[in-house]
C-alpha cells in the first residue's frame, strides 16, 4: 500500500480514533505504518504536535481502557467474558494482574 497524502481532518481522525489496525486499514485506507506513525508523531507532525494522548490501538481485541473496566468491574468472570468476548481464564488473569502488566503500575 503506498502511502497516501492525508488531509489535516483525516490525520486527525486517525489520531483520536481506537481499534486494531485492520479496523484502521478498511475505514481509512491506510497502512499499519502509516496509523502507527501518525499516533506517535513520527508524520504529521504539523497536526498532531500540540494536541493529548492519541486514541488507543486494540491488538488482541482489548484496549487499555477495556483492561481497566475488567479489572475494576465486580461482575462475575462469566459475565465479563460474555461482554468483551474472551475467555473467563483471559478475565482471571487480568483481575490477577498477569497479563499485559505494563498498565498494572497504575493500580
């Protein structure tokens, strides 16, 4: 995919959007590459220079902010599993702080 020439409004569309790079890919047209580099500022630097956090990347089918809920939530595994479609083991873990423990230091 070459790289396309983004408008300001379609940057900053990427820039504040969520989802995995598939979910990028079909809405916008563009390459992994290009998403990552928008959000970190490597390109458009013009656009994106001044404004807050970028929205999030979802690589297995959970964000940030999903791992949050879960770990806050008082629903039962069962529960939580259904809701984001994963396993109740997957929910253990998180409530458990195992798996993706880089966001756990805020806990």
């Amino acid at each position: 995919m070459r790289r396309p020439k983004l408008n300001k409004d379609e940057v900053l569309k990427i820039f504040f959007d969520s989802g995995s790079y598939k979910e990028f890919e079909e809405k916008y047209q563009v390459s992994p590459d290009i998403v990552r580099d928008i959000k970190k500022r490597k390109t458009y630097q013009s656009f994106t220079k001044d404004l807050d956090d970028p929205g999030q990347i979802k690589r297995n089918k959970l964000s940030n902010d999903d791992l949050s809920r879960i770990y806050e939530s008082n629903a039962s595994f069962d529960e939580i599993a259904r809701e984001f479609q994963i396993t109740s083991m997957t929910v253990r873990n998180i409530k458990n702080g195992i798996t993706r423990n880089t966001i756990w230091y805020e806990f």
